[in-house]
C-alpha cells in the first residue's frame, strides 16, 4: 500500500506542467475588418463634410402627417397583398402537387409568367390594360342588376397595386409551399392513406400542418420584400411612401432629406416583419 502511494507522489512529480491553450490569431479577417472600418469612417466623413443631409428637414418631415400616411398606406398594402398571395399560392401549389397534367400546365406557366417578368410592369398592365380589355363590371342575376361598374372606376391605383403585388408575389408563395409540401416525409402520406385517408383530409391534417412551419421563415422574408415592393405602386399614383416623399421634394427640391425620412420608414416596417417572423418562428419551430 505504502509502495503504491509513494509510486503515485514519484508519477505526480515527473507528470508534465498542463499547457497553455493559445488561439489562432485571423490576421487575414481583423485587416478586413479594419478596413472595412475605414471605408465607413471615409464615407461618413464624405457626408459630413458634403452637408449632403440636412438634420432640420429631415426632423422636420420624419413625423409629419403625409409621411405617415404613406407609411399606412405601404404597410396596409403590403400585407393585405400578403395574404392574398399566401392564399393565391396555396391553390397554385396544390394545383401543382395534384398531379393532373392540365393543373400541372397550368400552374406552371402562372409561376413562369408572373416569376419572369418584372413587378413594375404588371402593376402597369393591370392599371392600364385591365379597363381596356374588361369595359364595365356588369352582374345580373334573373334579370336583376347587381352590380353596373365602369372598369376605370373600379379599377383605382390601390386596386392595381394590390393586384399586381398579390399576383406577382403569389407565384414565389406557390414555389415556398410547394418546397414545403415535397419536404413533408412522404411515408407519414403513405400511411395515412393506408388507413383510408382522403386526399383532403391528408393534406389538412398531416401534410399542411407540417409544412407551415417550413413555410414560415420564406414567408416572412418574402413579406418584408413586399413591403419594399409598394414603392413600385407610386408608378401608377397611388399614395404611397416613396410617391409622398417625391410629391414634396418635387416642390422643395430637397431630394436626399425625403428619400431619408422615407428609408427610415421603410426600415421601421421591415423590422416590424422581422418582429413577427421572430415570434412566429419561435411559436412554430421548424422541428
């Protein structure tokens, strides 16, 4: 016993002192990073120097009534074209989950038009076009008018641009639902149609459950898109927060003080989405 002990002091006296952990300096990424520093100092510096902003306007707009009701009308805008293109996705990728040759076709060039061309040119389509192609809004029913509308009223700035948006945006909804739909295992199908399953009841209580929350972090980035997408709307006169601020500098000439005031807006709303995707991202985790 004695033996053993003294053998354990002898080991702990010749065992090695414990070693020092030393990280690895990334020279590489601090010079980047230094650099980077000095471009920004650069052209802040710039802009000082230049008096490129002038603080007194910009305060002097950032809160006053026509910015916010550009503010209100861009973010009304944007998420009701959200859920309407949620909704307008769904059916698209249903249509093409379905496996009927004509809903397939068919789906697929709604994706391939509304994806390939640019959203400016819709909205400018549908507010030009639309009237000229439908004359009146005309409904009857047993000889009874319901509804006797010319298209040029009907179709207002707000009515395009929330069209044009909902149809556009609509399409990459209907990619993100479908991608979230193929990644619902298939085997959970397999056997829910082993037990008698409808196709209806699958996809309502197995397959769209589940996809939703891989649809979720898509759908928010695809709605703070949006939201900076309603600045197209002002090609066709609706009031919204990029058409303000260019209504007033028009008049005032003070172009870099108005498109500040409205980046700023802009930036309040796109965080406001990114709070929800947080919250929503947290409630429905992906697994």
């Amino acid at each position: 016993m004695i033996g053993a002990v003294l053998s354990e002091d002898k080991a702990a006296a010749v065992a090695p002192p414990p070693q020092r952990i030393v990280h690895r300096r990334h020279w590489g990424a601090w010079l980047f990073g230094a650099l980077v520093l000095a471009l920004l100092a650069a052209l802040l510096k710039a802009a000082v120097t230049a008096r490129i902003v002038d603080l007194g306007v910009v305060g002097q707009y950032l809160f006053s009534p026509q910015m916010l009701i550009g503010a209100r009308n861009s973010l009304a805008l944007g998420t009701v074209a959200l859920f309407i293109a949620v909704l307008v996705g769904l059916v698209v990728a249903l249509m093409r989950v379905s496996g009927n040759p004509i809903l397939v076709a068919v789906s697929a060039a709604y994706v391939y038009l509304f994806r390939g061309t640019p959203m400016l040119i819709q909205l400018i389509f549908w507010f030009n076009a639309f009237p000229t192609m439908f004359k009146e809004l005309h409904v009857e029913l047993f000889g009874v008018v319901l509804a006797h509308v010319p298209m040029t009223q009907l179709i207002t700035p707000y009515a395009a641009a929330l069209l044009g948006l909902s149809l556009a945006e609509g399409a990459y909804m209907a990619e993100i639902i479908r991608g979230g739909i193929l990644a619902v295992d298939a085997g959970q199908r397999d056997a829910a149609r082993s037990l008698g399953m409808s196709t209806g009841r699958l996809m309502r209580h197995i397959v769209i459950p589940q996809a939703s929350r891989i649809i979720v972090p898509a759908t928010g980035n695809q709605y703070i898109m949006l939201l900076k997408s309603t600045s197209l709307a002002s090609a066709i006169g609706y009031l919204e927060l990029l058409r303000i601020s260019t209504d007033i500098y028009a008049s005032n000439f003070r172009v870099v003080e108005l498109l500040t005031v409205a980046a700023f807006w802009y930036l309040v709303m796109t965080a406001f989405a990114t709070a929800i995707q947080t919250v929503l991202e947290k409630k429905f985790p992906h697994r």
